[in-house]
C-alpha cells in the first residue's frame, strides 16, 4: 500500500492551481474538467511521477466550520518537505508569500507555517540530518 494522493481543499481551483504552480513552483499533472469544477492536482517537479495533490473544491458545508476551525488554532492542513526551511522562507517571502510561524527549531526538525491564500495554513518541514520525527 502506498499514498497516490492527497487532497486540499481550496477556495476557488484556478487561484490555487496559480498559487501552487507559480508560487510555490509545483507542476499541473492533471486538469480533468467536471461540471463547475475540476479534478485539478499538482505534483513536484522533482518527483513528477510521485504523489499528487488534488486541489480540492471546498463547497461541502462541513469544510468551512472544519478549515476555520484549524486556521485558528494555528493548524497546518498539510504539510511538505523541504530541503531547507529558511531558504525556502526567504524564497517565498520574497514572492509575497505570508507566513504565520518563522523558521522554527524542532529539535529533529525545522518547520515553519504559511497561508496558501485559499483557505489553509500549510507547514514546511526539513528534516535534520539522521532525524526522524
């Protein structure tokens, strides 16, 4: 058994599918339209073939309470790995991205926390080197 997919739910698809792709640097895999939507998802540049993120429409009534809720409480809806976080801070702070929590020492990790201008908070994470959460 293995992860394919995961999904986020999103505001509207085409402003996340322009924040996940020119933002954050994701790639489209696939942009099937269905009705007023789409099966919309990204993947990495550098695992194109790996798992994919369906940026998932969030009209189903239980989203809102659930999404607000996290937002709130400071909860990431998802999280991604990174190389480095303070790069990866610099680089998008530098591309308007606005973030909730800085760089952060975890102890076997370092992490930090942004908006994804769609609804969701979104954690970075980069592993210390022989770390394991």
């Amino acid at each position: 058994m293995r992860i394919e997919l995961t999904s986020v739910f999103v505001d509207d698809q085409r402003t996340a599918l322009a924040f996940y792709t020119d933002v954050l640097g994701f790639v489209k895999r696939h942009d099937v339209p269905l009705g007023d939507a789409a099966w919309l998802t990204v993947v990495s540049p550098e695992r194109p073939d790996g798992p994919e993120l369906l940026l998932e429409p969030a009209g189903h009534p239980a989203v809102k309470p659930y999404r607000d809720a996290l937002v709130e409480d400071g909860i990431p809806l998802i999280q991604l790995a990174v190389d480095d976080v303070h790069a990866e801070h610099e680089r998008l702070t530098a591309r308007g991205v606005q973030f909730t929590q800085p760089p952060t020492d975890i102890g076997n990790a370092h992490v930090a926390v942004f908006d994804d201008t769609c609804g969701n908070l979104v954690q970075i994470i980069a592993m210390k080197p022989g770390a394991e959460l």
